[in-house]
C-alpha cells in the first residue's frame, strides 16, 4: 500500500485483493487435491431499471490474462436484462477463484455508472449531459468513472484524468469567482484569458440574485449562464429557471443559454429538460448504485448444476433486430434472425480482443433509440 489507502494494480493482478473466504476455500480444496474443471456465469437478479448497460470488461480481462481459462462475454455497452449471463468463465475452479471478487467490483461499479449516465441521457433529450461527479468518489477511480459514464452516453466529463478520447468539459467554481471583488471581474478575467475553444459559461449564482447575476454574465459576454443553487434555498428551481429565461430574452439574450447543476437526480432531469440548455450531473452518475452480479457455478465437469435460485447450464443470450432477447441452453436451436450475444474475448489465457471505448459508447447511444 503506498501513502494513500489504495491497492496496488499488482496485488489485484495477484487476486490478493480479495475475500478471505476465497483464501480460505482455495487452502482446503489444494489439501483434498480438488479442482474440477467448471463453466461459471455473472448474472445480475435485480436491476434498478428495466435494463442495465455492461462495462467495465477491459478490466476484467486484464485481470485474467496468462489464467487458463475461457472467457465469453457480451460486448461492452450491451444492454442486458434480469438474469442474462453478461460473462461466462471456464476452467479449473482453483485457477481463479479468488479473481471472483476483483472481477464483480470491476463490472458491479463500472456497470452502475454505465447504467445510470444511460438513463439520465436517454432522459435528457437533447440537452447536453455532462459527468461533473468524480469528486464524489475516490481519485484513484476517477479514470474508470469518467470512462463508464462516457460509454453511458455522457457529452462531455470534467475530470483530467479520463482516458484519451473523452473531451474534457467544465465551467468555473465559486471559488474562481470569489477571488476577485465582483463577478463580473471573474467573468471578464475568464473572457480574456481562457483558450478560445472553451465555451464562455459563467457561473451566475455566487453572491447575488440568479436572475441579476446571469443578466450581468450575459452582458459580460456569456455563451451560457450557469446556475448552481444549492437546495438549502428551498426555492422553486423551476420557477428560478424561468424566471432567468424570461430576463435573458426580454433585454435580448435569448441566445445565452441556461446550464444547470448542483445535486442533480433523474427526477431533475426530466422536470428540467424543457427549460435549460445543459446538465452537469455530479452523484446521480458517479455515485449510481452498482449492478448488484453475482457469479454463479452453472455446470461441473459438464454436467448443469446450480445453487437454489439459480438456473443450472450454460446458457445463450440471442437478440433480434428489434432489440429483444431470449435466454437458452447453450447448444439449443438458435432462433431465426437472432445473433448470440457472448463472444469469445480470452482463450486459454489469452486476450482474442479488447474492447473500443467508442465503439461501446456508440452501441448503448444506439440501443437506446430502440429502448427508451
């Protein structure tokens, strides 16, 4: 462990960041010289929507490269439902094991952030979703963050630190704003000074009046006012947002447009979406709740096997044109006009292909003019 409270890419590459069950079991099996060969599958039983979005697979392959395994698994930013495999594993059972754990943190988080940033986008309409939350979660994660949120759909994250390919996008804090004796210094020191390609959004809820402050930003020359109110104000947002609107188009700012931000839900999103130009979302998509996976054992030395509650076999995913899917055995007849939804990614330890952080972004933007 290094000066912050973080593990090592090494000691999870190890599997040594996981439960002390897995320990435990793995000491017992090697003394009684157990190790069957089994197919085990990642399923998720309740999902907070109808539907939820898989990410986070780069991840998990990492993990189980050079492990003499095979590993199937749905593309990243698939749409999956209630009880489908997302990931099906087989191999000897010691042989990772005590992976089970790195492997469902990194699809249970990742999948949640992925999932979320999907609904609040598909909500949105076509006003601008942007991941302002990585502040809500520890530093150490906030690649992976803004990465499950631009495959969710997200237009733009404002964290540094995302991976290449994913425009960076902010505004000012109030802090900036604070450092200089009126806002309309800070609005026109931002004007003056940040790169052209930056998009003149000034912050206009810092000391006065929304509606005064983003009159004043507009004259300061503002592409967007953005407000930020906190909701210990307990103030109308609505009403606040058109009442600013309102102001910006009778002295002849109707190009300036509104962002909003400041604990936004899903509810907000919905409730707003006709009125403001943009969303810079925080909690709702950093913080979303994991896809509670579990990984089960389907089948021992090829006969179907299962806990209670768990369906026994291995099993397809087919989906048709429409978007729809089925669950079968595997080895059923494949249904017409479906294609299977598992593809093979690791053969015997080793990585067949990785997936295209755009590539996955583009399927869930897809998918959801066929679901929402």
């Amino acid at each position: 462990m290094g000066i912050f409270y973080t593990v090592s890419d090494e000691l999870i590459k190890s599997g040594e960041c996981t439960d002390i069950y897995f320990q435990r079991a793995d000491d017992i099996l090697t003394v009684e010289n157990k190790n069957p060969k089994v197919t085990v599958e990642v399923t998720a039983a309740n999902l907070s929507y109808d539907w939820g979005i898989f990410c986070g697979l780069p991840d998990v392959l990492k993990l189980l490269e050079g492990i003499s395994v095979d590993v199937f698994a749905m593309q990243e930013g698939s749409i999956f439902y209630s009880g489908e495999p997302v990931l099906r594993i087989t191999g000897k059972y010691r042989d990772f094991a005590k992976y089970e754990t790195a492997l469902l943190g990194f699809l249970c988080h990742a999948s949640g952030i992925a999932s979320s940033a999907a609904m609040i986008k598909a909500c949105s309409g076509d006003v601008s979703v942007l991941s302002f939350g990585s502040r809500r979660q520890h530093p150490a994660i906030s690649a992976m963050i803004e990465r499950s949120a631009w495959i969710g759909g997200v237009d733009g994250v404002s964290n540094t630190c995302a991976p290449p390919g994913i425009p960076l996008m902010g505004t000012m804090p109030h802090s900036f704003v604070m450092c200089y004796d009126s806002p309309n210094e800070a609005w026109t020191s931002f004007d003056r000074h940040a790169p052209p390609e930056v998009s003149r959004v000034m912050l206009s809820d810092t000391f006065c009046d929304e509606k005064t402050e983003a009159l004043s930003a507009a004259k300061a020359g503002a592409t967007s006012v953005r407000l930020d109110t906190p909701r210990s104000r307990r103030g109308d947002m609505k009403a606040i947002i058109e009442e600013v609107r309102w102001e910006l188009d009778v002295n002849g700012y109707s190009d300036v447009g509104i962002f909003l931000s400041g604990g936004l839900t899903l509810e907000d999103i919905i409730s707003y979406r006709d009125i403001v130009d943009g969303f810079g979302v925080g909690g709702a998509i950093a913080n979303a709740p994991v896809i509670d996976f579990s990984l089960d054992i389907v089948d021992i030395e090829g006969k179907p096997i299962s806990k209670r509650g768990k369906k026994s076999g291995v099993k397809e995913v087919y989906e048709f044109e429409d978007g729809t899917h089925i669950m079968l055995p595997f080895g059923a007849l494949v249904p017409e006009n479906s294609r299977s939804m598992l593809k093979i990614f690791i053969k015997e330890g080793q990585i067949l292909s990785m997936p295209d952080m755009q590539k996955s972004r583009g399927r869930v933007l897809s998918a959801l003019q066929k679901f929402i």
